[in-house]
C-alpha cells in the first residue's frame, strides 16, 4: 500500500483482500472453542488484526460470509450462536448428553486419581528401599566387608 493514499482507499483495500480471499477459499480458520480465528484471518490478509473492529465495511463483510458458513461471527461467541439455532427440546438433549459425559468424565478422574495414588505408595515404598540398601552398603563399607 501507497503511502499517499487517505484512510478510505486503505480501508476499501482490505475490503476488498477479504471479498479477493472469500471467493477462492471456503474454509474458515476457526480456534479451538468454535470462533474466528481473526489473528490467522489478519495474517491472511495481510492486515493488523485490529482493523476488523475499526474497519465497520471489513468487518460486516466478513460477517455476512460467516453468516452464510453457519459460523460465529467476529466478536460473538460461539456459544451464542448456537444457542440461538436450536431448540429447547434439542438444548435439552445437548445439556444430557455433556451431563452424561460430565459423569463419565468425573469416574475416570477417580480411576486415575486411585491409580496415582496407589503409584505414589509404590514409589514411596521403592524410595524406603532404596535407602535402606544405601544404609547396609553405607554400613558394610565402613567395616570392611566390601571392597573399596
């Protein structure tokens, strides 16, 4: 980008990147969590991370093709936008099913917590051993019954 160019031509240049990238490419980058990755969309682009909240024709432009992918949009949680999109009834089901693996989830916390803990005791039984063999080899040295 020129440096004689005024605010608006800039911003119509990103504008025009992101409407460039959206009609060759139909993935979306997304975080873990579901939302817009908008740092990789940034780098993608080529542009600072932050014109999409000052860039208003950016941002609506991206908006409406995470709109039309079903995505979160900039600044809204994905959470949200599921939320909206279903029903009570499947809600509902949703909300049994992380139940139901909540409780799975909580018996194998358990498991492995036992398992630690008996790991712990075995170790903690090695490391007496181990010191009491020291000891006797400690002992036995001193009075001459091994060799130096």
């Amino acid at each position: 980008m020129s440096n004689n160019k005024n605010g608006a031509q800039i911003a119509q240049e990103f504008v025009d990147k992101a409407k460039s990238w959206i009609a060759t490419n139909p993935d979306v980058p997304l975080k873990s969590d579901g939302s817009v990755n908008v740092t990789e969309l940034a780098n993608i682009f080529g542009i600072d991370r932050k014109r999409f909240s000052t860039n208003e024709k950016l941002r609506d432009v991206i908006n409406k093709y995470l709109g039309d992918k079903q995505c979160s949009k900039i600044g809204e949680s994905p959470i949200s936008k599921s939320v909206e999109d279903k029903s009570i009834s499947e809600l509902k089901k949703e909300n049994k099913r992380l139940s139901e693996r909540i409780v799975v989830m909580q018996s194998s916390l358990r498991d492995v917590s036992k398992k630690n803990d008996e790991l712990n005791k075995e170790n903690e039984s090695l490391r007496i051993r181990l010191e009491s063999q020291s000891f006797n080899s400690q002992m036995l040295l001193e009075y001459g019954r091994l060799p130096r």
